[in-house]
C-alpha cells in the first residue's frame, strides 16, 4: 500500500470537508466507548452518503489499505478502534430516517440514524423501535446491527436481528448488496443473520429497514424484593415458564441496590439481597391479568415484598434507578469495568455465587445490574487504577467470570460484542475447527482481510497460545 | 471418483444393513414429496448415529462423490432428490429424543426425530416445541431445520430458526462441529441462522436442541366471515397494529371454503368470500380480553359474522376443516399443485386479487388456504394432468404468482425452501452480486461444491437466460 496514492484517490473522490487527515482533525476518532485500546488512523472520512462509503470501500481494496468503520463510537468492546496503517471510516453523519411505512410497519434509515431518534419519529405512527441499548440516546443503528445489540425491551421484543428486516450493505470490493427484505423467511443463505454481530467484518451498512412495534397502551411496573440473591433468580425463570414474557426483566444486587439508592433514592429496599423489576406492557386488560400472575409467581417464588408502581411518577422514579446504576457504582469506586456475558436463565443464581467468590479470589467488589429475564448479565468489578496490579487483576477476574458463563453452556457476549476486549475468550468457547470456519466465512466477504482486521476471530495461533496460558494458570 | 472404491470404503466403515446399492432397495429414496424430479444414487446409507454421518462424509470428500442428505422426506421442493453419481444420506433412523431439559426448557434431539414426536416426549413436562409445519406427523426436526420450516403456529412463536439453540454438524470434511449455545446471543457470525434453511448445501445436521414453549393454558378459536377478500387480509393487519398476536391466524378464499365444506362438514359460511381462522392462548384471563380486542377489531374491519368456538368439538371441527382443506381441493380437480411464497402482511389483498387475474390467463382455478398473519401464501393451482400442455401453465402461472411475490416486497418461499422447483426464481429475487456472495458462502463451507449441488442457488449463467427468458414473455 501506499498511503499517499490513497489520499490521493480519496481526494479526488470525496467533498474536501470529509476527508480529515490533520492529527487535531483525527484525534476524537481513536478510540470507541473503551479507550484502553486507541490507535490513529492514516484518515477519517465522515460519509455523508452511500457513495462516499462506495468511493472509500473501493479505494482501500485497489490499495490494498485497512478499513475500519464506526458509527457513534459507543461500542465498548473496541470493535472500532481504528487500525495505524488505515482509513476510519465514520457513518455517523448519514442520519437520515428516509422512509416511514405505516401499513408495512417500517422505518428505512441510514446507519448513522440514532437508535431513539427512530422511536421518536414513528412515535406519531403509533410505533415505535424496540430493541433499546442503555446507550440508545447516542448509538446508531448501524451500529446496532454491527455488535448485534439488546436492551431492556429484547426478552419480549427479540434483539437487533429479531427487528431488522433488510439492510443495503457495501461489500470490500464496493458492491452495493441488498439483504433481506420485508418478508421474515427469505431464500438462500442467511446474510441478513450473518451480518448481524459481524462486527464491521464483513460488510459496510449503509441502509438499515427496521421492524417497528405498536406502542403499547400501557405499561405497568412491579418490584419484588428478595431476601436472597437465589430466590430472585429462580422467580426470574418461574415467570417465564408460567408463560409471561414481560416487556422488562431486571435485577439489581444489594451492592447495586445501596450505591443506587444512596445517588438517586429510587425507594428501592436497602435490606434486601436482591430485587427484580418488572414492566408489563399491552391493552391495559391484559396488563391487569398478567399482573395477577406474575404477583402469584413472585409470591410464591419467596419474594418478601411485591410492590404495584401507584402512577407514572413513581414507575419513571424505579426506572430512573435501574438507568443510574452504573453512574451511582461509579460513585463508591475511584474506577470500574463492566462486563458483559449471558448465561441460560435457570443458571444465574450459579453464576452470581461464582462471581462473588472469584471476586474474594481478587480482592475485588463486584455489583450486578441486568437483563436477567435474557440471562444477559453484567458484573461491574470495582477497582482503584491507581494501585499498579489493580488492571491486571480486574482483567484475570474478567476472564474467569466470562469463562465461568461458557462453562455453565453460556456465551462470553450478551451485546457488546468480541472487539479487540474478549478475542481471547473466543479460544475458550470455540474450538479451533470452529474459529476455522469462522475465518472461512470472513475469507469468502472479504478475500483480502481489509474489513476491521484483528478484531472479533483470533489467529488460531493465539488460541493455542492462550488456552495454554490459561492451563498454566489452573 | 470411482463408486467402486467409494463403496468398498463404506462397507469397511459402515453395519452391513446401513448401506443399500440394491436398485430394489434404493427405489423408496429415489425422490422427496415432489415426485416430479427422481433419480437413482449410487447407494443410498441409512445411518444410526453420528460416527456413521461422518464416515459418509468423510468417503464421499476422499473420492470426491456428491453427498444429498435427506430426513423424513416430506419436503415439496426436491430439497433431498439424489444426485445420480452421488450417496444419498437418509437420517430418519437417527430420531432419539436424547434429554429433556426442563428447567432450560430445551429438548437435545437426534436430527430424524419427528416433529410431533417432540411435542409428546415434552408435554408431561407442561411444554411443547412450537413450529409445527403441515407435515408435522412425518416430517424430523432436521429437514425443519434444513427447510427453516414454518407452520400455524410461527406468527406468535417465530419459525425453525427463532426456536433451536444450538445444533452438532458435519462438514463436507467429515468434521464435527458444534453450532450455537443455550443462550441467545454468540460472539462469532451467526453459523446457527445460517445453517437454517441452508437445504442440506453447507453441512450435515446430526444433533439439534430446541427450545421448547410452555404448554399454554387455554386455547380459544374465532372465525370471522366476511363478503369480500380484502376485508379479510385488511383484518389480518388490523389485529397485528393491535397489538395482540394470535398463536394462529389463518385464511381460506372462498374455493378453498366451499372445497372443505363439502368435504368435511367443519361449518363454515358457503356464502363468505373469505374467512379467518385465529386462535389465542395463554391463561384464560389473558385469552378472555385478547377475545374481546379482536373482536372489536374483526367488528371495525368488515366481519359479516363473528363466532367463538363453544367447546374443544366446535374448535377442533375448524381445525379439522383448515387440516383437510388440501385434500378437498384435490377432489375438485384431477391434480392440482401448491405453491409457497411470501408477502408484506398488508399486500396480502393486492396479491390475491393478483393471484386471480393471473389464473384466468391460464384458464385455470387457484384456491389459497395459508398463514394469513405471516403473509405466507400457499395458492392451490387445480389442473388435469392429462391436458397436454396442462403442465406447462401450471408452471407458467406458478413463475407468475412467486414473481408478482417479490415485485411487492416478498420472497420466493415461506417454509418449502428452494431446492430444484425454484431455482429459477432465484434469478428474479436477487442480482448476480447478492447470487455472488451466496456461492462464496458455499464455497467457504463446501470447497468441492459436494453437498445438495445444483440445489438452491443457481449458477450464474442460468440466472441470466432465466432473465432473458422471462424479459422475451413481457
């Protein structure tokens, strides 16, 4: 490669205010949501449309040059660090919702479209985007399609690729691709699927069409306290096989329950190991009826208290909470690292026992906030980067807590995807004729690897070395 | 190749009774459910467990020999016709229910379980495995999973792919692989969506685990008449912007009403254009106000008559009606020939409309029975076979109807999968760049192009004649 002759290219073939090579100009652009890992790149270019992202795909594959592309940069795995020797490519600036569809029950955006910008537009519709990210004020579909991403609302509305159903795709030749279509079963292969979790692997979004759900009439809120962590758990898969799905399923810890309460006075009980909140949502008489259940469920799953929000003031108050926890954690902690894992619903009582004794194991704190009516946990380890092994601890505390979520048959991401953050966890949970097809997949897209290389599949040579590395250890 | 030396290696690695090469034996394996495509393979290997699988696959990868792979045989677009110089791999003898898991609420199965036969292992545990496709008695979970079957009951629970975790494949290698989790998301690409209607082309399906739905408590059925189709397929998207999402929701045209009723008495309207079937379930309450909102909704959408079965007789009586409406029509006409696509919900009543004009070109009957709230269309073509050119319509007006399909935003398919019978269509729904990415994905996963070839994805030049072809009749 040469970088000049692609500047050059570029140059020519972009409106001189996106493309930014002056250090000041890149300097926003190096890092994503987890600036631990941050590099800078040859060029950014802020796309404004499909063909400037054509024009770039393009030039980087005849100079054989890296391409990274991000959206709002919200990602916490690093799946957007740039690459030295490449082009960053931003697609934050193609915001546009171009197409609200009524009878199909639609929305057409382009990638750089904030994920509440869409429900706010269909709001008028009576519609609305269901899947909803905790950063869904600043992160963009695109984005959302690239690391697959959940929310509160995915237990009962599915994730990202439960709610997509086409995208327009720029491969890393600069082929423009449709995928999908408005239909949910479509022939051949499974693209539509495969890109979604690809990472910015193998292709380029510039158009997504999203599914969009009716708002419901109403919403309703309970909260169930717990006298053990256990309980709580339990109760969680109870109402699931009792047949609700809630539009919200959530837990909090007694650590995350007293950091919480002491920032925002949610109400939230301060003696109790655990408690869950729950929305339930639809026509206000069936909300009424799975209220009933629900309560039976939790009653008899041991819940020491079951509390109906009275009115929207106090619901917005518990949920106000639940958005602030990780803020209020912040508050007792000179630092923290949250992680991300799920695990099958009936085994998360198991695994927040094992995080608490690794933790001990570290001399670490560990809070937990989540989804676990999606058994989509995430352990937030407390730590003093100030103290010079305090990473290095957090770091092995991470590992033994994702790999525990494998061992119990779960996954080492809920949402946040494999980034540069968990590629070596990919060795703990693939096997290497599994990481083989992966790459041969990758390899069939992106013949020449220039699509955000080194992230999400590791060489299989780093997976030996790092299964042995972790042998070593045990 | 040479089918000698093939042979002798499968005799060495095989049980004597698994392998069949007698022309009398092979005979029952020489076509799937749509007869019209048969042809002989060298032998035919009726396997009884995964070692014998990767035998298979192993021989036919060292002497290079086509390798189709069928289960129960009830698939309708010669997805598992053999190949004549190839092995065909039979796995319904592989059918163990191998483990019940209830409180991951996840049946493990050997790929020729029947689908019904999982439903029954599940229910004294109070669960059932949703997807249930027409051929349900019959048909095994792995031709479900090769096809991405649907069925009645895939509006409110999603089709084959939203209900299976995980599967254990064998590559073109002869390599086991491990696929998906107990969770839902992975890190990786999405190896699991795309090994979903994947036809057998991308590997060998020797394991499945499925999510299983709790059995709900109460069914309860409505059927809705009305004077004319479009306020019948308006409905349909009436009741899904309610909010409510029936476990079923299906319509017959009047045809297919007048076909059924004269053969089994299920008591439908002989004078209603159209009529819809739907079921709810759930707890009873729930179910009692879901009652109330679509009948409300049926009342403000046109309904000349609404009616609520009284008891399990009157409901399982409709049922009976809908389940036979195939073979009513079929006394109507000497042969008739049922064809699977699918459209956005709400071009449903453009599609019909469509679907009649079209039939009159031909002169010919179409009678449509399907999955109204999927916008899956099953459109019966009623013929005489021993017209001469008879045939030659069908399929004429069959290309006809499946392409009007995509011009509104639809597919070629719903739950029949490509296989031979659309494999011309493919040229109409995609450009050469999508066809493209599809045989790279192939490739990737299947080097020798050795598993299903010629099936699902056609070649490029074909796509182009089939265009040229189709462009000359306009």
């Amino acid at each position: 490669m040469s970088a000049e002759a692609l500047l050059k290219e570029l140059r020519s073939q972009l409106p001189a205010d996106c493309l930014l090579t002056e250090r000041e100009q890149i300097a926003p652009f190096e890092c994503d949501a987890l600036p631990v890992y941050c590099s800078r790149p040859v060029a950014v270019v802020l796309a404004r449309a499909e063909a400037h992202v054509v024009a770039v795909a393009t030039a980087c594959h005849r100079h054989r040059v890296p391409l990274v592309t991000r959206g709002a940069g919200t990602g916490l795995s690093a799946g957007a660090k740039p690459i030295e020797s490449g082009v960053l490519l931003v697609t934050a600036a193609m915001n546009r919702i171009l197409e609200l569809d009524r009878d199909a029950m639609t929305a057409r955006v382009e990638p750089g479209a904030v994920n509440l910008q869409v429900s706010r537009a269909a709001a008028p519709l009576g519609l609305y985007y269901a899947p909803d990210p905790s950063s869904q004020i600043a992160c963009s579909i695109g984005g959302n399609v690239a690391e697959n991403a959940g929310g509160v609302h995915c237990l009962k509305y599915g994730v990202t690729v439960q709610n997509v159903s086409a995208l327009r795709v720029v491969t890393s030749e600069g082929e423009v691709l449709t995928i999908g279509g408005q239909c949910l079963a479509q022939p051949g292969y499974d693209l539509l699927a495969l890109m979604h979790g690809s990472e910015g692997c193998l292709g380029i979004i510039t158009e997504v069409t999203v599914k969009l759900t009716p708002l419901p009439a109403t919403t309703r809120t309970l909260m169930a306290d717990f006298a053990c962590v256990r309980a709580a758990s339990d109760a969680v898969s109870a109402i699931v096989r009792a047949g609700v799905i809630p539009a919200a399923l959530e837990m909090m810890d007694a650590l995350a329950i007293s950091a919480t309460e002491a920032f925002c006075h949610a109400g939230y009980a301060l003696d109790a190991a655990a408690i869950l909140i729950i929305d339930l949502d639809g026509d206000p008489r069936e909300v009424d009826v799975e209220l009933k259940l629900v309560e039976e469920v939790l009653g008899s799953s041991g819940a020491t208290r079951v509390q109906l929000a009275a009115d929207e003031t106090q619901r917005a108050l518990w949920w106000k909470g639940r958005k602030s926890a990780f803020p209020a954690i912040g508050r007792l902690s000179p630092d923290y690292y949250c992680i991300d894992g799920t695990v099958p619903r009936h085994r998360i009582g198991d695994v927040l026992e094992a995080i608490q004794s690794f933790a001990v194991n570290y001399d670490l704190q560990v809070a937990n906030v989540f989804h676990a009516g999606d058994g989509n946990l995430h352990p937030i380890i407390m730590f003093d980067g100030s103290e010079p092994d305090a990473l290095d601890r957090v770091e092995q505390l991470a590992a033994d807590i994702l790999e525990y979520c494998i061992a119990v048959g779960g996954s080492i991401t809920g949402e946040h995807g494999v980034g540069l953050e968990k590629i070596n966890q990919m060795a703990v949970q693939f096997t290497d004729a599994e990481i083989a097809q992966f790459m041969a997949i990758k390899e069939a897209l992106d013949s020449l690897g220039l699509l955000n290389p080194d992230k999400q599949i590791p060489e299989l040579a780093r997976c030996q070395e790092y299964r042995a590395l972790r042998r070593s250890h045990e």
